[in-house]
C-alpha cells in the first residue's frame, strides 16, 4: 500500500514541471518566503498547490 507524501520535494517539482531540479529549488524557496516560513520548514501539497494554482487532488494522484 502506497501512502501519499504530504510535502513536495525539488524532485518532485522536477517531475511535475519537467524543468531541472535547481529550478524546483529555487520555485520552493519563493513559495517559503510567500509564505513566511523559515528556510528549514517544509512545502505541504496543499501550499504548494495553492500557490501554483493547481488541484491538491490532482496533484496528490499524480505524486501517488
């Protein structure tokens, strides 16, 4: 049984987007600072999804 991830990692901006893995980086340390968090906390799906304007369930089955 696979569980779904609950943060979103470069790797897998990369996989989403099909750009390199320093630009899932970097597009993570925007959403940080949007977001007021410190650099060592983590991106969640739903955050993530909300900044790019994309469907947290669409994205949860893709990731999955």
């Amino acid at each position: 049984m696979k569980t779904k991830g609950l943060y979103i990692f470069p790797k897998d901006k990369q996989c989403i987007t099909g750009k390199r893995e320093r630009y899932g980086r970097q597009v993570l340390a925007d959403i940080r600072v949007y977001l007021k968090k410190e650099p060592h906390q983590f991106v969640t799906v739903p955050e993530f999804s909300s900044y790019c304007g994309l469907n947290v369930e669409d994205l949860l089955d893709y990731l999955d």
